[in-house]
C-alpha cells in the first residue's frame, strides 16, 4: 500500500507538472502519449512505476491524424516503468492506416490481469471499463471482443505471452506476425533445431523454404533474418497434412526445407524437415480429448497451449526432425530447388505421382 501510495504521489506531482509545463510554454497541452498514460493510471487506480504493467498497442507503426505515432512509445517509456528493454512495451506490428489503439495492463494477481483499452478519435481519448485479460481453460472472448473488437485474439494472446516469461525472443516475432498463436511458437522450436543441427560452416548462408508455409515462417525469417528481400526465404503452397508419397516411402508432417550453401565453393546440403506438433500430452492435460476442442473456435487453446509448452521442458528435437538430406555440389543444384516452377520435394524425396 506504502508503494501505491507513493507511486500515485508521484503521478499526481507529474500531473502538477505537465499544468506547470503547459503555462510556461504558453498554453501547450500534454502530448497524446501523456494523456493516454494518465488516463490509463487514472482507471486502472495504478501509478506509472507499479510493478506488473505492460502496454500492448500498434503505435510505432500507425500514424494519428498524419503524424507518427513513435513518440507516444519515448513518452510511456520515459514516464513509466514499461519500455522495449524491460519486454513490457509490446507495438504490434501493423498496417499504418490501422486506427491506433493502447491496452494498458497491470497485472493484480496470478489470475488478474487488470487491462484498459485508449482509443483515440482525433485528439480525444476514450478508456473503456476495466476489463480482466487474463486467458485460461475455457475463457471466452466474446468479453474481450465487446471492448477490443477484432484485435481482441492479438492483444490477449500477446500480453498473455508476456506475464506468462514466454522467451522475448519469440514474443517479439509474435508482434511481428501480430498475434501469438500457436503457430507462431512452433517456429521457435524449427529456428532452434536449424541452429542446433545445421549450424552453419565457413562461408555458408541458409535459405528457408516455407513448404508449407505457416505463422512458423515469421519466426524463422525474424530470428535468423532471412528475408524475401534478402532471397533467403522463399514459400511454395503446400496442404499442411498432406503426406508426400513416393513409391518407396510415405513422407509425413512436412515442416520446410533448409538450405545451407557456400557460393564460392559451391557446396552445401538441403534438408526436408518434419514437425510433430505434440498436442497430445497438452490436451490430455486439461481433461479433454482431442476430438472436444476446436483450434480456430477454442481461441483459449492458444495461449494456454504457449503456456503449457514453455512452463514445462521441451527441446526442439521434441518437435523437430530431418526427413532426408542431400547434398549440394554445384550452384545448378541450389537452382534446381529455388528456382521459379521448382519442386524441391520431388528434387529431395522423389516424385509423388498423386502431385
């Protein structure tokens, strides 16, 4: 209580403050990113250096009536205990004619993650109830849809990763990709078996191939920086459960390709990996067979699946694994695999006639 109180002395001398400041520079009003956090400490009954906060909003990315919206990051982060570097300032990734949205949250509890949506219409600011974020068993979104709307599954599953110590790493690929589903974890685990069993030997380079591609590949291309533009990720369309069948063999689970080559040599190996998503033992866990639950109805699924996953021990070798390897002797056989209209399972595996 003796900190709360404190804290809240603090602000309201801030707030006496930012009046001062006002008069003495003739009449200049608090910036939006001030007014949003005093808003957002005013409902949430918090102070701005309270432990557990975290701020989960798309400024950085989005404009506000034509201007950037970065500075209201430098003011959170100057003004409060929510920054980049402690991984409680969470920008989402987004399109920058999105409207601009801040969930302020503080976490009261283990099961209580006090949250308050600032929205912005032109220079006035909205909060909506106090609502609580907090996704577990069964949890509902329709609640969290009412306040969020469509960003409702991104900000949830996102300010869940965080006060869950999700590796921050992979929180912020998640913000990239804009959510934190599933998918996006898996991806963790195929970066780590690619560094882990196909590092890289002098002079080499990777190149990813989403076959098929899924939210693994925004994780993949951000923590090993293989990007479109940089030609060291390429995706092909691909069923994600179709095996692919040879006359020899049934390859199933296809979890990508990749590739390590030395131009100047001219050498290096592909491989076709396969991912086993180990859902089992997390749907076991909660008392429901497989056949109960719904991974695109059952949004709770995500977060908790992220938590199970990363509360509990896992190497990348539980999830991941190499179908087959060649061998790469020439930059003709690079080509053969990346090259527009290549098949590169039918160059590695061998052809599945049902293709």
């Amino acid at each position: 209580m003796k900190k709360w109180c404190i804290g809240m002395l603090v602000w309201c001398v801030a707030g006496g403050m930012f009046a001062l400041s006002a008069h003495a520079m003739g009449g200049h009003q608090p910036t939006l990113g001030q007014r949003a956090l005093m808003l957002a400490m005013g409902t949430l009954s918090a102070a701005p250096y309270d432990e557990g906060l975290a701020l989960v909003t798309n400024a950085g990315y989005v404009t506000h009536q034509g201007e950037s919206t970065g500075d209201i990051l430098d003011t959170v982060t100057r003004m409060s205990d929510i920054g980049r570097g402690k991984g409680n300032l969470l920008s989402i990734h987004n399109r920058r004619d999105a409207p601009l949205f801040m969930v302020f949250v503080h976490q009261k509890g283990p099961k209580e993650l006090a949250a308050v949506s600032i929205t912005a219409t032109g220079n006035q600011l909205t909060a909506s109830e106090v609502f609580n974020l907090r996704v577990d068993v069964g949890t509902s979104f329709a609640p969290l849809k009412k306040v969020l709307g469509s960003r409702a599954f991104a900000v949830a599953t996102l300010a869940n990763a965080y006060y869950d110590g999700i590796p921050e790493s992979l929180v912020q690929a998640a913000l990239f990709h804009d959510h934190f589903c599933c998918g996006v974890a898996s991806g963790y685990f195929t970066a780590g078996f690619i560094l882990d069993q196909r590092p890289l030997r002098g002079g080499e380079s990777y190149t990813y191939m989403g076959i098929p591609a899924w939210c693994q590949d925004d994780y993949i291309t951000h923590a090993l920086n293989l990007t479109p533009g940089k030609r060291r990720y390429l995706s092909m369309v691909y069923p994600n459960r179709r095996p692919w069948k040879t006359q020899n063999a049934t390859w199933d689970n296809i979890g990508g390709v990749i590739i390590r080559f030395n131009k100047a040599s001219q050498k290096g190996d592909a491989t076709v990996l396969r991912y086993q998503w180990q859902t089992n033992a997390f749907v076991e866990s909660l008392g429901f067979s497989p056949e109960e639950l719904d991974w695109h109805k059952d949004l709770w699924l995500h977060a908790c699946y992220n938590r199970y996953v990363f509360q509990n021990p896992h190497a990348s070798e539980d999830f991941v694994s190499a179908h087959k390897t060649v061998e790469l002797n020439s930059q003709a056989d690079f080509d053969r695999l990346t090259r527009l209209g290549a098949n590169p399972l039918a160059v590695i595996l061998g052809e599945d006639t049902e293709w």
